[in-house]
C-alpha cells in the first residue's frame, strides 16, 4: 500500500490545492447545513416541548397524586423529562408540609431511583447533571450515592458532589463533607465547600463547632467562616473560645459570628478583638459593632476612629455617623479625641449620610457659644485635613 | 526569479500554517463551548447570587467626556445582577459637564477619603460618594492623556478582591457579572484573570441602557465587524485560553485579581494597548514567580460595545489596536523561546509576531511577489487563481465555523433572516475587507515606527433607543 505522502507527492501541487479547495467547500456546506439543521430541530423540538409542558400541567395535581399512573408519562423520554424537572422546581420552591407528596411521586415513578443509578454509574457530564439533580430532590436515600461522587477521581464531579450535597439542605449531608476535610481527604474549591456546609448546617450550626475541635490551620479557617454565617445566640461560649484563637481569621470570623449574636458577653468580646494586633479583625469587629443594638459600643467605636487603620477608622466613622440621637455628643467626643483622622472620616461620613447639616441646624439653634465654637473647631480641623489627605496622596503618587 | 520561487515556497508555508493554526483553534473552541454548556446546565445563578461567600467585584468605569451617557451607564452598572458589587467611576480629566451630570443624579458629596496612590496616577481632585448609592464612588482626578492611569487610579480605590474594567460607553448584560465569575468561581485558586466576549451594539434596539433586542447593523462595515468579532472571540480567544495561553483579555470587559493587577504596577500608563500589555506581563510575572495560574475565556458574558459606523474611524481604530500589539510585543520580546516562559514564550508569543504583527507585512510582500511570479511565469496562472480560490474558501469555512459557534453559545440573533445575512457576509469578509484591513495595519505599523502613540478619535453614533430611527 502506497504511503500518504507519496500519493500527495503524486497529486502535485495543483491537484493538492483542488483538493483542498473542494475539502474547503464541503467544510463550508456542512457547516451551512448543521446551522440550518440545528435550528430547525430546536424550534420543533422547543415546540413540540411546550406543548407536552400545557398537556403536563393540566393534569399535574393527578400526576403527582398517582391518580394518572406513571407508566404514562414515565416511558417517554420528553414527558419524563418535563414531569422530572417541574417536579424539582416544585421540591426546590415547596415548604417542608408539600414535600412529601413530591417525593413520593418521585419515588414511585421510579425517578429518584434512575437519578441514583445515574449518579453512580454514569460518567462525566451525565453524571454530575445527575449528581446534582439528586441533590435537588433533597431525599435523604439520595445522600449515599452523593457521597460516593466525594471520592472521584474527577475534581468537576467531586465539587458537583459538594454541590449537590449542599442543595440537600439536609444535616447529614454536612458530615461525610466535613469528615473529608477534616482528615484532608477532599481536594475541592473552598467557596463549593462553605456554601454546601452553610446550606446543610443552618438548622444545626453546632455541628461544625465539633468539628472545628478537631480542625487545624486553613480547615479550621474555613470552618469558622462558616459558623460565622449561621451563629446564633445559642452557641453562646463556643463563639468566645474562637474569639480569643491563635488564628487571626478564626477571629474575624468569631467577630463577624458575634454580630449575629447580641446577647451578654457580645460587646466584652468585640471590646477584645477590637484592639486586636490584625486590623481585618479589628474591621470585623467594628462591623459587628454595627449591627448590634447597644450604646455601650460608643466607647469602643471611638477607639476604632483612632485606629492605625484606615479601613477601620473609615468603618467605624461609618457605623458612629449613622447613631442619629447620639450624634451631637459623639461629635463632641470625636473633637475631643484630637486626632485629625478621625476627625476627618468622622465628617466625611456625616456628610455622606446627610447628617452634617442636621447636626449644624442642631447647634446653631442651641446658642451655645462653647458648641458653636465647637463647630467652627471642627470645620477647621476638617480643612487641615483634606490637606494633610492632599499631601498624603501627591505623596504616594510620587512622580506626580 | 529564483527569489520570487524561495519567496513563493515561504508564503505557501505562512499560509498553511496559519490556516492550520486557526481550524486547529477552531476545532478546540468548538469542543470547549460544548463543555461549557454542559457546565452551565448544571449551574444555578441564583445559589451564586445568594451565596454569603460570593466574592465582591469593583466596576472600574475610567470617563473622559463621557457627559451625554455617563448617568444612564452608572445606572445600568449598579442595576447588575451581582450581590455585592462597588462602582467606581473616574473621570479623567473631562472638560465636558461628567462629573456634574453625576453628582447632580446621584447627590453626590465630597469624601474626605484617605486615596493611596499604590500604583502612581495623576493627582485626583476629589473623590465623591452617595448618599442615595452607597455603591457609587466617584473620582475626580487631572487627565493624563491615557485610559490606563484612570484604571490605575480606579484599582487603587478598588476595595474588592476582583476589578472589573468596563468602558463607559459600553453595556454589559445584566447576568454577565455572575456568568463571568462562573469562571473563577470553578478555581479561584489559580483563575487570576478572566475575559468576557465583547460584541457588537450597532442595531440593537437599547431601552434604559439595556440590550432589548439583538439585531445585525445595517451597514455591511458593521456587519463584517460583528463576524470579525465572533470570530477574535469565540474562536481565538476560546482556542487559546484552553492551552493557558491566552493573550489578552479586552478592555471594554474583563475582570482581574486586584493585588496581582498592583503587583505587577497595574495598567502601563501611555501604552496604546493596555489591555494586552496588562495580560502580557501577568504571564511573564507568574511564570516568572513559578505560580500555578489559569487565565480564562468564557464565552458567554456579554459587553455590549459599539464599533465604528464609517472607513475613517474604522481606519484609525484598526492602525490603533495594530500600534497597540507592537507596543505590547516590543517590550516582552525577551520572552520570545525562553524556557521560562514556557508555551507564552514558545507558542503564542511567536505566534502574535508572525501571525498578528507581522501579517500585514507578509500579506503585503505576498501579493506583490505573487503577482509579480505570475507576471514572470515562475507560478502558473492556474496554480494561482486555485491557490487563491482556496483561500478564500478556507478563510470563509472559519469565519462560518465562528457564526456555528455563536449559535452554540447564546444564540443571540434569533431572526432566520439575521443568521442567514451574517452566513451571507462570511462570503464577503475576506474580499476586500480584509485587504482594507492590511492597509490599515500598515499605516498603524508606519505610525508607530514614526513615534506617533496618539488614540485618535472615533466618530460615535451613541446608544439610541431606537436603531432605526
């Protein structure tokens, strides 16, 4: 048999280009024709869909209660289609008491059993549409074959696992997550990992405080943020525990939890970590500030104003210019400090929220000279500042 | 004679190489968008969108007189879908009324914010904020001439992990945020980078600063423009970022990972392409660091940009973005074969010399000694017009092959008549368009080896509610 370049060589130039010529216009063609096929097999396909969709749906009550039995819809692959995915829409949007019909439907059909067998035995792309239509149906016989998606060898499959898992919203769900991780045995992203635990964890945050015991370095991280998101008041001394870690994102993240938690020991804690060493713990602590009803945290916030940071000064001016009652006193407060930094993104704030005229209008009607004086102090110091800014960024902006 | 046979064989082998190089990328786009779609089957924007743990984007939005639609562009900007989203605008020394049209919609009021030059800018003047839009950020600052500094100045504002560099007359759909964070959402560890597809605006029925409806232009400069664009987009760009190697992220949309931005000193202010300098020297940076890296391409986030209506604009635009990819090439020449810089320095980097910059030069050269060997009898007149009707055939099988891909990804011309006028077009795009086109080239090639850097201006015909009227 002749070898290809000798029948190339044979063709000679002219017949090689023809060839290719003629390779081109068919490429050319079938391309044309795929475009035109392809439309026209979506359009009727689309049609055709949203027709079964109004057929489906006029009788969806008898569907689901099993008055229509399955073997009607169940063996045609576009109504089986169409019935699987309203069902889940429905699993996904329905309160815990319209559950169980669904489910039930599900189960008989003999849907959630296809979708496990998908889920075990089908490969790439098949499988994790499975994976994750699985995790849709929020059924605790589906958690077995999502946890075996763990242990792919495919990282898309093992974050639609986690995925998956996640959308279970089910406690359980969490744990063989957290086992893996824990033992260092689940390589996946960590947003795919936080958001599975938080969806599986809300009902139950105490779980990741267990596992937080045994957890070290970034996992241990990456659990506090979790629990940062789902703290509530009943985790009580955990959350102080982790406040006073030797990781410095355990505590922002202890501060963050604290926001969520106003209780007792809330401001003792936050008064800590905002004089902690890291200032992103000391901005989390000040945006916890924020969120909790309680003067004490006047004192705090107006350390905070004077912090090295300006991230966190900036915060704290943010969170002190909106406690609209207190805000003469807090003005009074903040000239006193003596720091034209604070000072600075004090005003800037109260400008920002509308407050600087009111606060104005306040003192120019309490004819009080000391207070007037006050003012003037402060416009003063204000405009020493914007130059002090000025300087500060011809500065840093060096050849300029 | 002997020359224009040598010179002949040289450019038969330019030519199939270079039409091999883009079926090959053609071929790996196509099975890369399929992938995708699969993906994006299984991926639920809302979760992302609701998600405490999605990261905060920047919007960089640099405006120099932009006075006739800046508020509509901030507006639509805030209006983005993405949970937790900062805008900050940076008006770079306009003479028009930008800033007032702004602070007159949105109340904006000085802010007494401590601005750190970390990436040094021209001075800025002032910074405002909202009281109606915590979001909004304005920056007020002296003009440098060049689009990069206003960048610079908007990442040294930036308070999120990601920027985001979006033209002020640009409209990016109301999803394309969270579409483009797919692409570093699915590993954020290495994803430092990632490029949306910018497409083309003229025609387009616009209402509140948002695409309505998706029509072709009128006008068969615009048309070619829109298949150029398909296929810059969907074909190269998609190609190369499958292998790591992709070369430039576009300006008008792309979002980057703000401390790499800072440590490789941001965009190079006065560089004619910024947006390809930027992405050049992020792949020298983290090979040089020995970092593992992704820098991707996602084909469905879409920035809606308006391209030029007339020769002229069109002309400088093109000498532009060829002034652009020299002033990014020359600088990074030492990467060229280096080991350390693996297949950037190997393959696409040599790859934009001779395929990109020098192509011009080539084509140029080509047709003179073509014609001239044909003249002479050293090429048979037959042999010529196959090996042209080949050319012409190939170039136009890519240019549709780029047409199928955007029926495969958002399929956004749904009208029978529209695709079958953009299939129509394809036959067009490389007579004589894409002759123009060199010629173009060329002039941006003479004008930067004269020292001319300038932008020069494009004549817009501004977002209308209606393109027909």
């Amino acid at each position: 048999m002749e070898s290809v370049f000798s029948a190339i060589e044979k063709l000679g130039p002219a017949g090689l280009v023809l060839r290719a010529i003629l390779g081109s216009l068919l490429g050319i063609f079938l391309l044309v024709g795929f475009i035109v096929l392809r439309r026209w097999y979506r359009a009727r396909y689309f049609r055709r869909r949203s027709e079964r969709t109004v057929a489906l749906r006029a009788r969806w009550d008898e569907i689901v209660s099993g008055k229509i039995p399955p073997t009607d819809w169940r063996f045609d692959p576009l109504d089986c289609d169409i019935v699987e995915s309203i069902l889940l829409d429905n699993i996904e949007m329905s309160a815990p008491d319209g559950l169980p019909p669904l489910l039930n439907c599900l189960r008989v059909s003999g849907l959630l059993d296809m979708l496990i067998y998908e889920a075990r035995t089908a490969h790439s792309w098949k499988q994790r549409t499975a994976l994750l239509a699985l995790g849709r149906t929020r059924a605790r016989e589906a958690i077995p074959a999502l946890v075996a998606g763990l242990d792919s060898r495919s990282a898309e499959t093992r974050i639609a696992a986690i995925r998956a898992l996640g959308r279970t919203a089910i406690t359980e769900a969490a744990i063989p997550i957290l086992d893996r991780i824990v033992d260092g045995q689940l390589d996946a992203p960590e947003r795919s990992v936080k958001n599975s635990l938080a969806n599986c964890c809300r009902s139950n945050p105490e779980i990741l405080v267990r596992y937080l015991e045994q957890a070290r370095g970034p996992v241990r991280e990456l659990l506090a943020r979790v629990l940062a998101e789902l703290a509530s008041p009943g985790l009580g001394e955990e959350l102080l525990v982790l406040a006073a870690d030797a990781l410095p994102e355990v505590r922002a993240s202890a501060a963050r939890a604290l926001g969520n938690t106003n209780t007792s020991y809330t401001l003792p804690a936050l008064h800590s970590l905002a004089n902690d060493p890291e200032w992103f713990v000391r901005l989390r602590a000040v945006v916890a500030l924020g969120e909790i009803e309680n003067v004490g945290k006047i004192r705090i916030l107006l350390r905070s104003l004077c912090d090295a940071n300006r991230h966190v000064r900036q915060r704290a001016a943010w969170v002190l210019a909106r406690m609209e009652p207190q805000l003469e006193q807090i003005l009074d407060d903040v000239v006193a400090t003596n720091d034209d930094y604070a000072l600075q993104s004090f005003i800037s704030e109260l400008e920002r929220s509308g407050a600087i005229e009111n606060i104005a209008g306040l003192i120019a009607g309490s004819g009080e000279g000391s207070v007037q004086t006050t003012l003037r102090e402060v416009v003063e110091r204000a405009k020493k500042s914007v130059e002090l800014s000025g300087k500060a960024v011809a500065v840093a902006a060096g050849a300029h | 004679m002997r020359f224009l046979a040598i010179s002949n064989a040289i450019l038969f082998i330019y030519y199939v190489f270079s039409n091999v190089i883009y079926l090959g990328l053609l071929i790996v786009a196509i099975s890369r968008n399929v992938r995708h779609h699969h993906r994006l089957g299984n991926f639920r924007f809302e979760l992302i969108k609701a998600s405490p743990f999605t990261p905060p984007i920047t919007l960089i939005v640099p405006a120099h007189n932009e006075e006739r639609s800046i508020v509509s562009s901030v507006g639509a900007l805030l209006g983005l879908d993405y949970p937790a989203l900062e805008v900050i605008v940076v008006n770079d020394g306009s003479s028009d009324a930008t800033v007032d049209k702004l602070q007159k919609a949105y109340d904006l009021r000085t802010a007494r914010i401590l601005y750190i030059a970390d990436i040094a800018t021209a001075p800025v003047r002032a910074i405002y904020r909202s009281p109606l839009e915590p979001r909004l950020f304005v920056l007020d600052k002296q003009g440098a001439g060049c689009k990069a500094d206003a960048i610079n100045a908007g990442i040294n504002a930036a308070t999120s992990p990601y920027v985001c560099v979006v033209d002020a007359d640009s409209i990016l759909e109301r999803e394309s945020l969270v579409r483009i964070m797919v692409g570093v959402l699915s590993d954020p560890d290495r994803v430092v980078a990632v490029g949306g597809i910018v497409r083309v605006l003229n025609g387009s029925r616009i209402v509140n600063n948002q695409i309505e409806q998706v029509r072709l232009p009128k006008r068969p400069i615009e048309v070619l423009q829109v298949i150029e664009y398909l296929r810059a987009f969907l074909v190269g760009r998609e190609g190369w970022a499958t292998f790591n190697m992709l070369p430039i992220i576009s300006g008008a949309f792309g979002i980057f990972r703000r401390d790499l931005v800072k440590q490789v000193g941001g965009f190079r202010t006065h560089a004619v392409g910024e947006d390809l300098d930027l992405v050049i020297r992020m792949h020298r940076h983290l090979l040089e660091e020995h970092l593992p890296y992704h820098i991707n391409f996602i084909p469905d986030p879409t920035c809606w940009t308006e391209v030029p209506t007339d020769l002229k604009s069109l002309a400088r635009q093109r000498a532009r973005w060829h002034k652009g990819l020299i002033d990014a090439l020359w600088p990074n020449r030492d990467m060229l074969f280096r080991a350390r810089y693996g297949r950037v320095g190997w393959l696409v980097l040599p790859y934009m010399w001779i395929f990109e910059f020098l192509a011009p030069v080539i084509e140029l050269v080509g047709y003179i000694t073509i014609v001239l060997a044909m003249v002479l009898g050293v090429l048979s007149r037959a042999f010529f017009m196959q090996f042209l009707l080949f050319g012409y055939a190939f170039a136009t099988l890519i240019s549709i092959g780029s047409v199928l891909l955007e029926e495969m990804t958002v399929r956004r011309y749904s009208d029978w008549r529209e695709v079958a006028r953009l299939l129509l077009y394809c036959l067009f795009e490389h007579f004589p368009y894409r002759q123009m086109t060199m010629v173009w080239r060329l002039q941006g090639l003479w004008q930067y080896l004269r020292g001319d850097l300038q932008w020069g201006a494009m004549k817009r015909v501004g977002i209308s509610a209606d393109p027909s009227g």
